[in-house]
C-alpha cells in the first residue's frame, strides 16, 4: 500500500527557512505529476506547488518566488524549499500526486511560523 510520508517541518522565525521531504514505497516518483499541499488551522487543504514529468513546476500566487519544488527520482524523494516563511504559512504539509489520491495521504509534517 502506497503512503506518503513527510518530513522537515518545524518552528520557525518569521523570515525563516525550512526544507520538506516526501518519500513513498511502491511508486516511481519519476512517472508520476506530484504536490505540496497544506491545510492552515481550521482552513481547506489546498494545492501550494506542483512539478510534472519533466521537471515543470507551478506554484500558487502566494508562495512564487519564496517556494522551490524539486524531486531527486533517483531517491525517489520529493522536496519544498521554503524561504521567506511568514505566519500565513503556518499549516500543515503534504505531499501527494496531482491530482491527489485519497488513500495516499500520510500524517504530514507541521509548519508554524511564529516570534
């Protein structure tokens, strides 16, 4: 059975840095569009950055320019640098395929971006 499992999360300062980690058993990474997604206290999870076969990568409005989706295929680990980290960012992260697959949602990894 395919879980996603992430990792790097932490407290951070506002400005901050952090570097997220996704990894799966039983699914080429490679072969597969993947996301980031998040869900902020008591708000929706939602799609914050993706990357395609091919190495692509689209991100939403809010997060351009401070985020950096990458995957290392040859590890099969997928990776969200993030930089500039406000409280707004505060949330819980996941990765997943785009589009998502319910069964494959793991326990994510807490961000919180406080002073």
């Amino acid at each position: 059975q395919v879980r996603f499992v992430e990792s790097g999360g932490g407290l951070v300062q506002p400005g901050g840095s952090l570097r997220l980690s996704c990894t799966a058993n039983g699914i080429p990474f490679s072969n597969y569009a993947m996301g980031w997604y998040r869900q902020p206290p008591g708000k929706q999870r939602e799609l914050v950055a993706g990357i395609i076969r091919g190495n692509r990568t689209n991100y939403i409005d809010s997060v351009k320019g401070r985020f950096t989706i990458s995957r290392d295929n040859a590890k099969n680990t997928m990776f969200l640098q993030m930089n500039s980290l406000n409280p707004e960012d505060t949330a819980v992260y996941y990765c997943n395929l785009n589009p998502s697959l319910r069964n494959y949602w793991g326990q994510g990894t807490q961000v919180t971006v406080s002073s």
